[in-house]
C-alpha cells in the first residue's frame, strides 16, 4: 500500500525506543489490572445489564428459543464498535451468508441496521447482552470486533466447514493467528479477519454499501461541483480530544495551504460530526447530514483526507480514495492499500492502550509529528495527476 513517513528520519532509534517503552507500560497495566473486587464488580454489572437486555428483548428471545431446524442454520453476530468496524465486520456476514443461502441470521447490537441495510437473512435486532441467554440456540455465535467465535455446534455440516477452513489458514498463514505481521502480499486486513472467520473466500475484499441517493443542492454541492473532503474528528460526537486526532492547529494550517495553492474551482468540504469550525472549509455540513446524504457527499470527493475512522471506511467502499494520518492506529491491520497513507517515524500502533497516548503526551507526538506541510503536499501531488487523467 502506498506508505509514506514523516517527518523524515536517518533510523528508527527513536521509533523503537518508543515502542519499548509503550510494551513495558502495557505490561505495568496487565500486571495491575488482576484486582479481585474490579473483576466482581464488573461481572454484577454485566449480570444487571443481561436481566435487562433480555426482558427488552423478551418476545425475540422467546422466538429464538422456540426455533425449529428445519435444515436451517441459525448464526448470531454481536457487532461492536463504531460504523467503519460494523462496516468492515458486514463482509464476514456477507461470506457466511453465501455459504448458507438459507441461514437465519440475528444481530446482537440495534445501531448496526443502516450498515446491514438490505441483507434479506437478517431476522432479528437485538441489545447485545441478550447473547449471554441465548447463544447456545445457534449454529454458531461470531462477535465481529475483534472476530472471535464465541460458540460453535459439532456436528453441523456448516459449521464443520467453518472449522476446517480454519485449521486450513492457520497452517498456511500462522502469523494471521499469533498477531504477528503479515507479510503476505495477497494479503491486507479485509483479508485477514475473513480468514479469522473462517469463511470460504478470503480474496474478494470489496465492501459493500447500500445507501439512498439524496439530492446536496441544500448544502451547495451540484453535479458540477469539484469538492474534497475532510474530517477532523473520533467517535460519536466527533472529538479532537482522541489520541488519534490530529490537533486543529495542524488542520487549520493544512486548510490554509490547500486553500492557496489548490485550484480554486475546487472546493474544500467539512464533513463528520465534529463541531469544530474551520474558516478555510469552503462548505461546512459536518453534523447537518445523514448517513445516506454523507455516502452521497464522500461517492462524488475527489479526495478524502482524514484520520483513521468511519469515513475512511465508508469513503473505501464508495471506491473513493482517501489520504489517511496514522497515529496510534496500527496502519497495517487497518489500512486499505488504495489509499495515500501517512505515517509518523517517531512512534504509533499502539491503539490497544487506549484512546490517550500511552507516553502520557496530552498531543500525541505520532500525530503531532505529522506536519501539515507534508499532508499538503501528498494532497496537491495527486489531485494534480487526478486532473491529467
């Protein structure tokens, strides 16, 4: 995948010293997280949340107990995390659907039904502790982020399959199962957590997405306009405050560089949730579209920059490329090969520590080391060549 380091380095020293440090913090954390009472309390609350799910789900459930065989396969999924990982997690469905034209499928996690829009096997939205009753009813019970199999039937023409394409990958690509990295080159994270699943094809990796179209004349976008894009933001309400944003003066600073020596025809488009202005966006609707009108705003970019995020995802689907800033985000298991992706020389990946930088930086130096001059000039780079063709 293109990959580019910034700022640039004679050698890693400092990358590598940085990442001892983050390994011995982890280990500080793993050694002190034992604690008996944190662990019975966490597990009462967790009964508290099932007793709940399960009485809001009542008549579901009764239904999913009830079933009958009938040479149908049942499949629980429990999706998790933001849109961009339901939206990534939606190819395992999609596989283990092919490979069960008549399954039965139930989705453990109500917020997921714009994603899983049109998948006519989907019987059932749940909350997602209901699963902890219910899961030996299926088949086979996937949580999707991470992909783990959480229950498996023996004896089951489906999930037997399942089974021995499992036993088949990790013989033939170890490293994909003791999280080392991939250095397969037919390989890239779709690819990866498909062959985590199990399912039958790994190497058709294209995401899809359905959505409606929607008119953008109310927010200034025509068929004629020229338009990038970019979003600042993490999460639901889109914060900078994550350890993976970028800081707003970098994309202030950015912003104002674009807007001088790109072509002026070509507008600069706010997009996401996050509540933050920028006065060199030329149309702002970050929070003012819905899901359908954000596909049809990212379909038409001709650029999308960005942290990793939902975008990225949604914008990879659409077959719209992106420049992605890769800070604690582990590039290598979640970036797309089609992309223009950043990275700083200095540290990151380490996303499995949490959502602030584990070197106690309030700015993580991995995306504050990402200079908006070199955003820049990958950006001008390639909407100059994307005007050639």
């Amino acid at each position: 995948m293109p990959l580019y380091k910034t700022p640039e380095v004679n050698d890693n020293k400092v990358y590598v010293e940085n990442q001892k440090k983050v390994q011995e913090i982890k280990a500080l954390r793993e050694k002190s997280s034992g604690n008996k009472n944190k662990s019975i309390y966490k597990q009462l609350k967790k009964i508290k949340w099932t007793i709940k799910d399960v009485f809001r789900n009542f008549h579901k459930v009764i239904r999913i107990f009830l079933q009958k065989k009938d040479n149908i396969t049942y499949i629980a999924c429990i999706f998790q995390g933001g849109l961009g990982d339901m939206l990534r997690s939606k190819i395992i469905l999609e596989e283990l659907i092919k490979m069960s034209p008549n399954a039965v499928v139930d989705i453990y996690n109500k917020k997921s039904t714009f994603i899983l829009n049109g998948i006519d096997n989907i019987r059932f939205f749940l909350n997602i502790d209901a699963i902890n009753v219910t899961k030996k009813r299926y088949d086979i019970v996937y949580n999707m982020i991470p992909v783990d199999i959480l229950f498996i039937k023996h004896g089951n023409r489906f999930t037997d399959t399942i089974k021995n394409n499992l036993k088949d990958y990790r013989e033939q690509y170890p490293s994909c199962f003791d999280g080392s990295k991939i250095k397969d080159l037919r390989l890239n994270p779709l690819n990866i957590i498909k062959m985590l699943a199990g399912v039958n094809d790994i190497y058709n990796d294209k995401i899809s997405l359905k959505y409606k179209e929607q008119p953008l004349e109310k927010f200034g976008i025509t068929k004629e306009t020229k338009y990038i894009t970019f979003n600042c933001g993490a999460g639901g309400n889109g914060t900078l405050g994550n350890a993976k944003c970028w800081s707003a003066n970098h994309w202030e600073k950015l912003l104002s560089i674009l807007k001088l020596k790109i072509d002026k025809n070509i507008k600069i488009v706010n997009v996401g949730v996050s509540s933050h202005y920028f006065k060199d966006a030329d149309i702002n609707i970050a929070a003012k579209t819905s899901l359908d009108e954000l596909c049809n705003v990212l379909k038409s970019s001709l650029l999308h920059i960005d942290i990793e995020g939902a975008c990225v995802h949604i914008a990879n689907a659409l077959g719209t490329k992106s420049v992605v800033l890769f800070g604690i985000s582990d590039y290598d298991t979640i970036g797309y090969k089609e992309n223009i992706n950043i990275v700083s020389s200095l540290c990151g990946g380490c996303w499995e520590q949490g959502t602030k930088c584990p070197l106690g930086y309030d700015k993580p130096l991995c995306m504050e080391s990402i200079t908006p001059e070199f955003v820049a000039e990958k950006v001008i780079e390639y909407l100059k060549n994307y005007e050639k063709v």
